[in-house]
C-alpha cells in the first residue's frame, strides 16, 4: 500500500483545494497496474472560525473513502485568540505547535503504506523538517499562483536590500518577471517587518526552495511571464529552484447548495443571460456598516441585476478583523439602507453568508463577479468565463489585484479613497464599466480566451495533466 500525505491550511479556500488536489492525484492513479493508494490528509482546527470545515469534511469522506482525514490534537493548554495580533500569527503559531502529532501521525501512517509523499501548505511550513528527517520527500502545495510565488521566492531578497517595512518604503518594486507592484500591495502579513507574522512569512519564503518541489494552483500559459523567470532561477538568491508544478487550475468540483444557498439558483433561472453582478468576498471578507450601505446604495444607482452575498460587519477594530468574525446571520435591515431590500425586489438577491459559489459564477445568468481576489475565486471565474472587478481585502489579494488588472487584463479595478472607503459612486461606475463599456467587454474577450487555455492544460494531453505525472514520477521512491 502507498501513500501520499497532505497538510493544507485550515481555512476553506486552502482546505478545499488540497482535496480537490487529492482527489486528481487518486485519479491520476487510477490504473488497474498501479499499486494501490491512498491519500491522507492531516486537519488541524486553531481556537478561531475559519469557515466549519466539518460538513465539507463529512462529505468528502463519505464520497471518497481513499481519502482519509487525520485529526490533530490540539496543543495543550489551547491558544486565547484574544493574544494575537492577527489571524495568522494565531494559525502559525498552532501548526508550530502541533509539530510533534505530525511526526506522531507520518510515523503512525507509515505503519501500514509507504509514504511516497508529504505535500505541505505554506502556512505549514514547521512540518517541512518533520518530513525531511523523516526521509519523507516533502513537497508545498502553493495555492495562490505563480507570480505570487515569484514575488515569495524574491521576498528574501527584497528584505536584505532594505531595512524599512514595505509599508514604509513608498515605492514600486521590481521582482523578475512580475509588473512594478507599489510596496504597499505586497501581501498583508509581510507588510511590517516589527511584527511576529512577518517573520513567519519570511521563513515560509526561505524554506519554499528547500522542498522537493511546489506544486502550484496554475497553468503554464496564464502566467508565463512569473514561470520563465522563477524557472530561470531569477527569484531565488542562490539560483537554485526546485522543481515547479504547474497542475491547475485545481478548483472545486461539486458544490453543496443546501437550503438557502439553493435558492438564489432558483433566482438566477428567472433573470435574463449574461445579466447579473455576482459580488462575494471570500469565506472570510466583511465589510464595515458604512461600507456595506455604499455598496448598497451604488449597486442601485447602477441599476444592473445582482447578486449579493452579505455578511455581519466585524465585531472589533480592523487589525482585529478576521478574528473576530460574527457566526451570526446578518441582520439586513439595520445593515442595508431602509427599504432597499423592496426597492431592488426586482432586479437584486442578497444572500447571507455563503452563495454555492462555483455554481453560481458557471451560471448562465451572471455576467460578471466583484471579487476580493482569492485565487480560488479568481480561478473559478477563469474557468467560468466571468470577467472580474477586483475589489481586494487581505492576504495578497491587492497583488492579485495588480496582476489581475494591469498584467492578465481579466478584471477592472475598484479603487478606493483616502480613507480606504469605496464610494457609492465607484461602486455604481464599475458595474455598469464591467456590464456594459469597451473596456468591459475586452476583459470578457480575455476571460473566455483563458477559460479556453484552461481547459486545454487540464485536458487529457494538457500540461497540467503532464505536471501532475511528473509530480507523481518525482515522487516514487
Ligand atoms: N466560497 C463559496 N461561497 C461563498 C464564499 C466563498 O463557495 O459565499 C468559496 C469560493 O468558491 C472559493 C473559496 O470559498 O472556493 C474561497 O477561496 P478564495 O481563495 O477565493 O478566498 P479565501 O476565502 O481563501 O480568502
């Protein structure tokens, strides 16, 4: 028996890609020749909601019985959110130490199948020398793409040649094979070099070309700028890059839509082809009550359909946003502007919470997705053909932001103000640009020639299919 051992992140969007990963590499497998395998995934749970994982974990586990889950014990005593700066400073500080029930649990697995393979997250980069001395091949799983791996591999080379924060530095930087990116856009937890997670970034940067290789959520010819130059050995100091893995795009493949989520595909049956704004902001995006009434009161002016997932406004100041995120419904009345709900009955749906997200975008109706630039989400609308408005809120969606619209030209921008409140107005003028201008049409034009592209690289004779069987080659042992 073999087996090849995953170890995603514990929020949603990377959790969810590491199965979908799982579940190519047992397809890729199947092969009455081979040997059989199984692939094992390692969950750890921090004291922080990152979006109940248990009902997806549930369902995978019942539809794919050799994909087996492993549950970490906490540490002990459990970590108080309430200590930590950020999110992921909290998440960090949980996987270093849940070090010791990955060696305990690679040890216990290896018991009965030969562990051909560790594939680890980024954010699980202290079990990389768990895996290596454990004579493990241990391989990342890059989720977001490879121009954003170009920028994490340069990332060392940027903090030797200066001594400021990127937030303090004021200017644009060049990393091989990437467009100028303004320092302040450079991915949220590297921003301050004073504070503890960015030093856990900068460890995951120099450890990335210490693996056996990364497997990145991409194909070849949507970044092929990023790819030369990381495969020319430009991003890294000592020219030495590991093998590179280009399997995407890896995106969910089926979508619960119980209940609720359900019924906005019954709404989206009844509007017109092409029609619909979809906006939705990750599994973690709020918006303050000032914010969410601009968004309301633009998506009116503009007068286009739309759909729109909500969520509760953050209980606590904005450093402090993702750990404190309500579990509660949101209350719309008190959120959106007073009778908005009846005014927009017509031609808008507001959903709370969550919206069956892969299905929506591959719905015929919607014509286009405000996005915060998760780069599941933005892959998702890639491969559905839905041109984006990239409106970004954390981790190193404003990078994205940049790529998606000065580089890829697959997004138009939403920009904020001073004060880092988007207008009613930019809201109201982006949504009628991306449904109905020039420009909005050209980055339609865009999205479906990629969503071509993508297709072509996961077809059968595709090179996300090739990468995948050298990954796989590359890991017999
Ligand atoms: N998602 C969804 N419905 C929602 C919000 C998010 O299905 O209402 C899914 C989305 O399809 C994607 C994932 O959650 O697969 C979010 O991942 P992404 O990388 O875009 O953002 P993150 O949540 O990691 O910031």
């Amino acid at each position: 028996m073999e087996a090849i051992v995953l170890y995603p992140a514990p929020n949603m969007g990377h959790l969810i890609s590491m199965v979908e990963l799982a579940q190519l590499i047992l397809l890729h497998h199947h092969h009455p020749s081979n040997s059989l395998l199984s692939v094992h995934i390692l969950i750890t749970s921090p004291p922080i909601d990152l979006g109940s994982p248990s009902p997806y974990i549930a369902s995978v586990s019942a539809t794919t019985p050799s994909i087996i889950f492993h549950h970490l014990p906490d540490p002990s005593p459990p970590l108080q959110p309430a200590s930590f700066p950020s999110m992921e400073a909290l998440v960090f500080e949980h996987i270093n130490l849940t070090t010791p029930q990955v060696q305990t649990t690679l040890l216990s697995i290896s018991l009965s199948s030969s562990i051909r393979a560790f594939v680890i997250d980024g954010f699980c980069t202290a079990a990389l020398e768990v895996g290596t001395s454990l004579q493990i091949p241990t391989y990342y799983f890059f989720t977001s793409g490879a121009s954003c791996l170009a920028l994490f591999l340069y990332i060392p080379t940027l903090h030797k040649n200066t001594t400021k924060s990127f937030k303090d530095l004021n200017t644009h930087l060049h990393v091989p094979g990437l467009p100028p990116i303004p320092s302040s856009h450079m991915p949220e937890p590297t921003l301050d070099r004073t504070k503890e997670q960015h030093s856990w970034f900068l460890n995951f940067a120099t450890r990335l070309p210490k693996s056996a290789g990364i497997i990145v959520n991409t194909f070849n010819s949507l970044e092929p700028n990023a790819l030369k130059a990381i495969s020319d050995g430009l991003c890294v100091q000592d020219g030495h890059t590991p093998p590179i893995f280009c399997v995407g795009p890896v995106i969910k493949s089926s979508d619960q839509s119980a209940g609720g989520q359900a019924e906005c595909l019954k709404w989206l049956d009844s509007q017109p082809r092409g029609s619909v704004v979809y906006l939705c902001f990750g599994s973690l995006g709020t918006f303050s009550k000032e914010q969410l009434k601009e968004i309301a009161v633009g998506l009116e002016k503009s007068g286009q359909r739309f759909l729109w997932v909500v969520r509760s406004p953050p209980m606590k100041e904005q450093s402090q946003q993702l750990l404190s995120q309500s579990e509660e419904d949101p209350d719309l009345d008190s959120l959106l502007p007073e009778s908005f709900l009846d005014r927009t009955r017509e031609k808008g749906l507001v959903v709370k919470k969550w919206a069956p997200q892969v299905l929506v975008l591959s719905h015929d109706a919607v014509g286009s997705f405000v996005t915060h630039c998760g780069w599941n989400s933005v892959l998702e609308a890639i491969c559905a053909g839905v041109p984006m408005v990239a409106w970004p809120l954390y981790a190193e969606q404003r990078f994205n932001k940049i790529l998606l619209v000065e580089q890829l030209k697959l997004a138009l921008p939403m920009n904020e103000s001073e004060g880092g409140l988007v207008s009613a107005a930019e809201v109201e003028r982006r949504v009628r640009e991306i449904m109905e201008s020039e420009e909005g049409n050209s980055v339609r034009e865009q999205v479906l020639a990629k969503r071509q592209e993508a297709m072509a690289a996961t077809s059968e004779q595709g090179s996300s299919r090739a990468a995948l069987a050298k990954f796989m080659e590359s890991a017999k042992r």
